[in-house]
C-alpha cells in the first residue's frame, strides 16, 4: 500500500576524491533539499518533509585515475579515487509514481557534479504506487505467445534484412517466403519505420496482406513488428493503422520516443509493444557513467515493453556474455508489486548455431530469437534458414546433441556448416 | 528546397583497433543497407537508394589503451586503438525528416559495436526538410524578453530553494519576496513538479497570485517557469492550467519527456520553453561516448526549446569553462536552414561575484543569468542578492570594474565579500 511515507531506494556505483560519506551526502543533498551554499529555507522542517536519506555505503577497492574527467580533488587530498556502493532513499512525495519526475531525481545532475569522477545508477526500488500508475505490459509472454501461437519453444524470428532499402513490392516477395517457411515472427529494423520509397501505410497493408493470404495456405498468422517509431501523434495514427489492418505487434525505438512516449502509447495500444533500446548504449557502455540494465529495465517493462531487446550470446556486440545473461534473468524478476512479465528479445549474430549454447546458459525458451543475416543467409535461402532455426531448439530442448539432430535435419547441418565460427 | 536527394550528414569521434576504413565501412553498413553477413536482397540498386557514404575520415593520433570496454580487435593486430574523425552522409528518405527515426539511424545502435572501443557523435548537418516539420522555438530570446520586459541586460532569475520541500504557502512568500525584490525570472527546480505537498494546481494559483499582485504594486510581472514535467497528457493539462492562470513560461526536464515528447509540446504551446537538460550528463561526460552538446542542441532547438541550459562558468558541474563557451556560441549558429533562437541559461553556482567574468567571456547578454544560493543567500536576503546581481550586470555591460562599482553599491559590495570564494 502506498502512503506518504513511501520511499524510493537507487543505488549507485560512485567513483570520487573525496570520503565516501561526504560524496554520498552531496548526492542526497543535491537531489533533495540543498544547494552550493545553506540557504535560510533549508530548515528542519523542510529537511524532514523532503531530505533524501543515505541508507547504506559499500567501500569497493579505490582507483588511481579518474575514470571521468572533471572531478575536482578537495584540498587535503592522498591522490586517491575512492569507489563504492551508495544506496539513497528518497521520499516518494517528492516526485509522485512519475516516470518522467522520478528521472529528474534518481539520476537528474548528479553524472555532472564535480565531486563524482564516476557515477552509475545500478538499481532501483519503486513502490507498488508505481505499478498502480502505469499498467505496464498488457500482453507479455503470454499475451505474445498466444497471438503468435507459439508454444514449447522460443518464438523465432527475423528482421527484415537489408535494414532499409526494400521497396513495398520487395518487400513482400519476402514476407510471403518467410510466412511459407513457417516462421513465428517478422520485424522491421530499427532503421525502418517509414521511408519515401517504402511508406509505412503501403508498407502495412501489403504486408497484412500476404500474412493473412499465407494464413489462409498455412493455418498460421505471422506476427509481424511494425516499427512506429515516430512524433508522438504518429504513433497513434501508426498504431490504429496497424490495427486496422489486423497486425499484432507494434516496435518502437524506446530512446527515440522516450519513456513517456511509451508510456503514452501503452495507454491506448491495444498491440504487444516491441521495444527496441537502440541508443542505450550511449547510457551503460562507459562502467563509470549511466546506468546499468537492471534499472533501465524496470522504468521499460512499467512504461510497457511487452518485448525488450538484450543483444544476445557471442553477439556483434561489445556486451559480455555475463551481461546478457543477468539481462534475461532481470526480465523475469517481479518489482514493485507486480510482474510487469516482458518478454527477452535475443538479436545479432543469431543462427541455428546459436540456439543451445542459448538454451544451455539461459535456462528458458520464454524468449524471442530474432535471427536476421542467421535465417536470410542460409545457404538453401530463408525457408531453410527458418527451419534450421526450429530444429536447433528442437535438439536444445530435448537435450539431444545439435550435432546428432543434425544428422537426420539437412538444414540445420547447412545452417551450422556455414554458422558455426560464428555460434 | 528539399527532394528525394536530402542528405543528413553526421560526424563522429571514433576509437577503433581496426583501420579506420575498415571500422568507417562498418558504422555506415550497420546503419544502412548491411548486416554481419551478406544476404541476397543487398543489392546494388539497393545500395544506391539507401546506403549510407562515408564522405570524410581525418585520422588523430593513436592511444594503447582502449577507452571503453568490449571492444574485439582483428586477427592481425598491432596492439594501437586507432582515433578519427569520420562523417558519414545518409540519404534522408531512408527516414524522413523525423527526429525519432533520425536517432535510431545517426545512434543507433552503433555505440554497442565491438569494433569500436570508442564512439561519440559530434555533430549533425539536417536538410531544411527538418525545419518545415518542426517549428522549433516559438519565442526564443526576443519573445523571452518581450514577455519578460528585459532589453539591455541579461534576463537575472532565480532557483526556488530548496530544491524541493516549501508548501504552497512558504512558496508564496517567497515569491512575493522575490517578486517585490524586482526579480525578472523565477524557475521551478528540476526536482519540483507537483510534489504531493504543494501540488501544481495549488502552487501555480498560489504563485500566480503572488505575481500579478506584485505587478499591481511594481508595475513588473516576473516570468515563472512552472516546471511541468510528467507524462504525455499531464504536459498537456499543465500547460493549460499555466495559461489559465495568466502565467508566461513553461518548463520541461526534456530527458525526461524525450525529444518526442517535446515536439508535441511544442506543437500546442502557447508559452515560452524552458528547457532543462538534468540527465544529459550521461550522455556526454566519458569523452568517448555518447554526444556533443553540439549535436544535442540542434534537437532540442527543432523541437521546441526556446531556452536551454548550459551549465555556467566555474560551476558547481565537471564541464570546462571551454565547453560552456562553446555551448552558448552554438546556441547562436543557425541551422537546417532556420534561426531556432534560443536562450541559453547560465545556472549553478552564479552570483553577482561571476557576472563580469560571464560577460567577458561570451561577449553577450543575450542569456539568463540564474542564480539560487547566489541570491537566496545574499546575506541581506533575497531582495538584496537580486540587486546585486542587477548592479553586477550594469557594471559588466558598462565596463566598470566591478570593485569600483561595488564602492557606490552596497548590496553587491556585500555579494562580493560574500561569493567571490566562488567567482
């Protein structure tokens, strides 16, 4: 239950010159009641009504060089970089359940304040307030894989490869060869939403079009992820397009339309949301700076991404592996009340040579593998690319060696004969 | 004049163990036509509607140790991170004129690329076709003065302090204080929006109300910049609530809102933007990463802010006295075609002790000056420490030095002993 004493915990991983507690109180003090010099406002009252609270500090090995440029030593000073954990707690009615208001104050200016030569927002603990304010995902993986009618296994899928370049026409020739394949899913880049050449409106109903006709063949409706990444009165117009064409699945560029634009259209999006994080990397690559994923995450699935990108294993990423792996298991964590269930989107460098080292580290099919150049260069052509995408997790899932399945399945034994270096 | 030929150009800072060619052929691929295999449907006529071209590469000098994490060099390998410049040219019907979809593309995902150890966008070039979607600024700096009654000096404003905590009615006093005191320009702090003790309904009637009384007793109505931060539709109550209530500006932590949501702000507005940039710091301060302010601010002009901070010289923040020079000057430069005028804002750590120095150093005053602690602690109070910063501007614009000023002027004689510490 929420009530004026609900509390938001972040925690943060900082790197600075000067004693961890007086860091973390320039922390608490900027982001709450304080500024650059005691003002005659700051009163007691004021400070036990709003103050944020340090509730716990975690020394961590110091640092000879400053990871960040720009701190600024204190003059007594042993030429050390202290690191720790700090945890912060913040009064809630501060902010309110606000995303956009929450932003201001758990991450706000404290990246640019010269006591910091690092500062990194590793997680967060929100109330149940918040989970009553955003609904979050309305489909999730269940939602999701009742609309594709996929069950037992990953929903497998590709974007549409070149990213942007394809005209209408061309693009459905390929639609209608990867719904006849018997694939679950079908994406469009990130760097496609609506092109002069390739006007998402054509795009929309040209592509529903040879979905339902494959259906009618087929007995089985491709979803596709339309990306309606735009200004945020297009979404809307893009979504009800979407809609009325019968598509089941809308994309979006997070970053590009931001937290309260997806928040936004969850409000209305009668669709699972595809959520792309292109552009996150410019927030967590630097481990001194940003945000981990495990906070990000969180504000993702209440605002509600049905689906959330995580890269992938060995993938052309700069993310480890270690790093994808906790990413997928974040998802699954319930926070705040509610389970917010959102579904892994694994993408780059996917193939059939992929999916049990995949299935090995990660312990679940509740995923989405998304394979682009994995199914559409398949040496037999995309069809057998779908199909050696099917029988990897088949031989995963039943814990039969990919290489024995392989035997008896000619296009996996293509797929991982081409793929192989890189699975 | 726009056509199917529009072009957007941006440049990058790139670190890579690959030759710079080599990595410069990966970023414009990624980012157009290719994926981390060939696929049939890349082909020529393909590439010439959409990929993109590297149309310059200056090479910088070399370093040994990677800047960022994750990156995987060649087989072949000297062991140097190469650095460079590199501009890539995008046709623009790839994406329209569209700052989302212009993100996902000149973003993207290229910062997470494991041929890179290092990737900062520095800049942009956008065709006209960007200003005729986007209005930008709609008051900008002489629409700012205009509602404001400010010509010939700096626009002096204040910080409600503490940052957050005053009730509707310690906030009320205040603002008459300041109001009496003949302050130009009164801003919200990021962190105030609507906290659960002084709702913005409550505050803007109260302050409002302060205001125009004030008025009726000066002759001056002081500009309020409400910060109005929060979802998607509480943007667009708010703002009408301002207007309703006679008030003159609006403010919006534009991370938190996203540029998108921004956009749309801008599209019903009838108020003056204050633009906040709180967490733009962790896109910014690893100097490998993430993006200029150069780059930044052109997106945030296009999509509505008329005025824009910038931090302030010797801060409280990281970022170099340069880089704040530069940020202002940009601020001036016209782009894609347009003026987009707009205000940048002098914040944290002013007083009358950083005003002739502000001024030497950017040769204008077309800017707010806004200090909190600078005037709210003027040890004669409020009204005093708006007078200093006043009398501190005329002997700047003047030419006095401001020692000799302040043997005339008692209220920034006492702001001189008082902040020059920090001047």
């Amino acid at each position: 239950m929420s009530g004026e004493r609900d509390v938001v915990r972040s925690t943060y991983l900082i790197e600075t010159p000067h004693a961890l507690g007086r860091a973390a109180e320039v922390m608490a003090g900027e982001q709450s009641t304080g500024t650059f010099v005691a003002v005659p406002g700051e009163t007691d009252e004021v400070k036990a009504r709003s103050a944020a609270r340090i509730v716990g500090i975690e020394e961590l090995e110091p640092v000879r060089e400053p990871s960040l440029p720009g701190a600024k030593p204190p003059k007594e000073w042993d030429g050390l970089y202290r690191r720790g954990r700090v945890t912060l707690e913040f009064p809630m009615h501060n902010f309110g359940p606000s995303i956009p208001n929450l932003m201001a104050t758990v991450a706000g200016n404290l990246y640019e304040l010269q006591e910091f030569s690092g500062l990194r927002l590793l997680d967060l603990e929100l109330p149940e307030a918040f989970c009553r304010r955003y609904r979050g995902p309305k489909f999730g993986v269940e939602g999701t894989r009742r609309l594709a009618g996929v069950l037992g296994r990953p929903i497998i899928g590709t974007i549409v490869k070149p990213s942007i370049g394809l005209t209408v026409e061309e693009l459905r020739l390929l639609v209608r060869e990867l719904a006849d394949a018997g694939l679950d899913f079908i994406k469009d880049d990130e760097l496609n939403a609506s092109p002069t050449f390739a006007p998402i409106e054509d795009k929309v109903k040209a592509v529903m079009e040879e979905i339902e006709r494959a259906a009618d063949r087929t007995g089985k409706k491709v979803m596709y992820a339309f990306n309606i990444t735009g200004d945020i009165d297009e979404l809307k117009r893009r979504h009800d397009l979407v809609c009325a064409h019968g598509g089941t699945c809308i994309m979006v560029s997070i970053q590009s339309i931001g937290l309260a634009g997806l928040a936004h259209l969850n409000g209305y999006s009668e669709l699972p949301i595809h959520g792309h994080r292109n552009q996150w990397g410019m927030m967590t690559r630097s481990p001194a700076l940003g945000m981990e994923f495990a906070a990000y995450q969180k504000l993702c699935r209440l605002a509600g991404a049905d689906h959330l990108h995580v890269n992938a294993l060995d993938s052309k990423f700069y993310e480890s592996n270690e790093s994808v792996i906790r990413s997928v298991r974040a998802l699954r964590e319930p926070f705040a009340g509610g389970a917010h269930a959102c579904m892994p989107v694994l993408s780059s460098g996917q193939s059939a040579a992929t999916a049990e080292r995949t299935y090995r580290q990660l312990g679940t099919y509740d995923l989405m593998n998304i394979a682009g150049g994995g199914i559409m260069a398949h040496p037999d052509g995309p069809a057998a690319g779908v199909r050696s995408m099917q029988q990897a997790w088949e031989a995963a899932i039943a814990g039969i060696p990919r290489e024995t399945y392989a035997e008896r399945h000619a296009e996996l034994r293509r797929a991982l004969e081409t793929f192989s270096r890189s699975g």
